[in-house]
C-alpha cells in the first residue's frame, strides 16, 4: 500500500455535488487512481466516467462496481484514448506522484479543464511547490475532516481544484508568493530584511 486511503462513497458523492455540481453529458471524466471506484460511482451516470488502477484486483473491483471502464496501469504513464475535461480523484499520499500525475493533466486538459484532488495538507505547505503551480493553474482548496475516513487517517485533508485558465486565481492560500520571492533572495540580503 502506498499511503492508499480509499474514499467512502457518501465522501466521494458529496466532494463531486460539491466541487463538480455542473458535470452535463458532454463531460468526459477521468478517475486515474480509481481503487474500487467510489468516485467513479459517485459521478452522475449520463457523465462519461473512466478509471485507471495500477492495482488489477482493485481494477477489477471498481469495474464491477460501478460498470465503468476502468484500464490498468500507472496513472503518469497509462495510455488513455479519450480526452477528458475533468480528472477527479484521491491519489496516493506521495508527493512525487502527485507532482507527476498534475504535470500530464495539464498537459492533456484543454483550457477550462479542472483536476479536483483528496490531497494531504501538507501537499501545500511550501511556497515553492505551490507557486510552481499558481504559474499553470487557478486552484482553490479547503479543509476536509480527517475522520471522514477512519480513525487511521493520521494527517490533515483538504480538496484542492485546479482549473486550467487564464486568470491564476488562488483561493486559500495567503503569503506564497511572497514568501517564495524572499526565500529565493540571497541568504545575505534576505537576513537584512
């Protein structure tokens, strides 16, 4: 297990009326860490859902669940023959996959695409990860209740979106940018200020 937490269905149910209230027919979704497919249940069935699982039994479990297609294979690399408008899910616990996975998604959503994430907080507690982002994405994030889960969970929950658009907007995140400019000023000079 890879720092895996599966979401409860009435979790991912109430993250998509939430966060995706607007999911019509002509949507294409992709759940690319799809475990045994809350989310894929949780997207309204006239919206065209696809999942990818790097695990075949869990991969076989979403698929009989929910009905949907779900291919197996790595979320950063698989092959996919569709092109989605939105990329819904909670992926592993592990930053590098993460940071992978976000950079294909931008690279495959078109202008107006969102990705909505079940992310560790600490996924956003440096200045230079997330400003990184903010030059590619509008994203906007809130708290989620660790024990919505189980009493496993250990680490702080939000959801981030991040929206594939021109306008770069940041809702709950103050001083990042700011403090990436200071951290990136020299030692010397930063300590004067």
């Amino acid at each position: 297990m890879i720092d895996q937490f599966h979401t409860p269905l009435w979790l991912a149910k109430a993250i998509v009326d939430r966060y995706f209230p607007d999911l019509d027919m002509g949507d294409t979704v992709w759940e690319p860490t799809c475990g045994t497919g809350a989310f894929l249940q949780a997207i309204p069935a006239y919206v065209t859902a696809v999942g990818t699982e790097a695990d075949p039994e869990l991969a076989a479990q979403a698929r009989e669940r929910t009905g949907r297609e779900v291919v197996v294979g790595d979320c950063r690399s698989v092959a996919i023959d569709f092109q989605p408008t939105a990329i819904i899910g909670n992926p592993p616990f592990k930053t590098k996959i993460i940071d992978a996975f976000m950079e294909r998604a931008h690279g495959l959503l078109l202008a107006g695409g969102r990705v909505g994430f079940l992310l560790p907080a600490y996924y956003f507690q440096t200045a230079e990860r997330v400003t990184g982002y903010m030059c590619k994405w509008s994203i906007s994030q809130e708290l989620l209740p660790r024990n919505a889960f189980h009493s496993r969970m250990r680490v702080p929950l939000c959801f981030a979106v991040f929206s594939k658009d021109r306008r770069r907007t940041q809702v709950g995140f103050a001083f990042y940018r700011e403090t990436d400019g200071v951290n990136a000023i020299d030692k010397r000079f930063r300590d004067l200020l």
